[in-house]
C-alpha cells in the first residue's frame, strides 16, 4: 500500500462548487476533536485588493471559520489578483510559479500540524504552473488523498465520475466525495439518484450531502459561516474520512 503524507487535496467536479465551504468546516471538525489541523490554499487567484494587500478570500475564510490567523502568507503563500487559472493570472502578472516551492511550503506545514488539509485551484485539469503542471501534478507531488467536491444536480454523475477516473489515472487515491448545496426536502428524481448511482459508478464512498444554508457566504469582508463546523458534524461522516486516512498515512 502507498503511504500517503499527512493531509487531504480538496478539489472538486468545477469552480464554485464549494471547496473552501468544505475545507473550512471540516477545518473547525478536526480542530474541535482536538487536533491541530490546519487549511492552505497554495495559490489563489482571483484574489481581492484590501488595503494595499493581496488577500486570498479562501484562506481568509479558514480564519473565519476556526481561529487559525489570517496574518502572515502561511495560510496563502502565493495570491494572484486575475480572477483566471492560475497559470494564466500569473503569465498575466509577470510571476513565475514552481511548484517545488508549493510543495516546499505544504512540507513545512505538514510537519508542523497532524493534517492539512489542502484547497485546490478549480477542478484537477486546471493550469497551475503551465498548460504542462495542472492542479493534479500538485497533488500527486503532495502524495495526498483526494477528497472530491461535486454538485447535486443533473449533470453531476458525468463530472464526479470524470473526475474520479482522471485522479486514478494519475495514480491519486480518492478517499471521499461529498454533494455539496443538496435540498434534502425538495430534491427531484436525478438529485434523489446522483448520489447512490456515483457511489457505484465510481467505487468511492460518498461522505456527506451537505445542504444548502442560507446567508452562508465565503467572499466579501464580513464572510457569514453561520454555524458551519456543526453543519459539517451533522452532515459529513468525519469518522469514516478519519478511518480511511489513518488508514492511508500510517
Ligand atoms: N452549502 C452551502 N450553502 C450555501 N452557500 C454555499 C454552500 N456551499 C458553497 N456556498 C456558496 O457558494 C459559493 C462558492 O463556494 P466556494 O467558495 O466554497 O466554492 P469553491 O469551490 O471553493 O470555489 P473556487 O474554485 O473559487 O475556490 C460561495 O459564495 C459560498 O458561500
Ligand atoms: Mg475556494
């Protein structure tokens, strides 16, 4: 069996799918049972002008979530202002990525914390360094499981199930994928199925249905997570995703 390094990839089916809602509350979980994981997201694009300063809306929203602080680059080594892949935003601002000294950054956290969870950019085949280095090199150069972020709705088997298949074509273990922004009350006939029919199309476990909470909003200065590591608690079976990476790190 392949050892795995201490932590989680956090990637989903698409932008927007709720990567950070979820590395943020399954964040405060594992904090609340104690541990002292903490959340990187290794290069954000897209990031917002604030007093001067670069500021990743994601990580940010880490610190808002638990009381890790939103301070020094640690959360956010690298934030890039164009709202694009990440290797475009940084062709765009002149900047040259490597993804050895993303890799050297995760390490150093790593080592520091019992897990750390790690946001992706997009989806997996998003550009990160170059048309070359996508978001999957990252997380094959971090040996890390995936956890996979999909959407609830038609269309939803097609991209989960691409997903999937490409991380297992790269060599990535997919610990878990979690449904994010499901209606328990008022889901139709492909939303009722989606799950049940991933679940066996692809052979991973789905972890959590998380619903959709009103108000609850990731960007802007004042982010809103409402109660959101008890949300996570309610609907996200941390147990098992702690069983499976136990399993896979030690
Ligand atoms: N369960 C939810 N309930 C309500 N709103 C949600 C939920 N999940 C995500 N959202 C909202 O949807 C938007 C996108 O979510 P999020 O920022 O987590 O996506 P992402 O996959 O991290 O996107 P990116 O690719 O930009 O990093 C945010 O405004 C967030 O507040
Ligand atoms: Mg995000």
């Amino acid at each position: 069996m392949v050892m795995h390094n201490n932590g989680l990839f956090i990637t989903g089916t698409d932008t927007g799918v709720g990567k950070t809602v979820i590395t943020a509350g399954l964040l405060g979980a594992l904090r609340r049972r104690g541990t002292n994981a903490i959340a990187i997201k290794p290069i954000q694009s897209g990031g917002i002008l604030r007093e001067n300063q670069l500021i990743s809306e994601d990580a940010y929203f880490y610190g808002a979530v638990t009381d890790l602080p939103y301070t020094s680059r640690e959360l956010n080594p690298i934030c890039l202002q164009p709202s694009l892949a990440p290797a475009v935003a940084a062709e765009i601002e002149g900047v040259t990525l490597n993804l050895e000294t993303m890799l050297d950054h995760f390490l150093k956290i790593s080592a520091e914390h019992q897990l750390t969870l790690v946001e992706g950019a997009g989806g997996l085949m998003v550009p990160l360094v170059s048309t070359g280095v996508t978001v999957a090199d990252l997380a094959v150069r971090m040996n890390l499981p995936l956890l996979v972020v999909a959407r609830p709705n038609l269309g939803t088997i097609n991209h989960t199930c691409l997903t999937v298949a490409y991380a297992k074509a790269r060599g990535l273990k997919v610990a878990g994928i979690i449904i994010n922004m499901y209606d328990h009350h008022n889901s139709g006939v492909a939303e009722r199925t989606n799950p049940g029919l991933i679940e066996t199309m692809t052979g991973v476990p789905i972890l959590g249905l998380v619903p959709m909470v009103e108000g609850l909003t990731v960007e802007g200065e004042n982010p809103q997570p409402g109660d959101l590591i008890t949300l996570i608690e309610n609907y996200v079976d941390v147990d098992q995703l702690l069983k499976t990476l136990n399993h896979e790190i030690f």
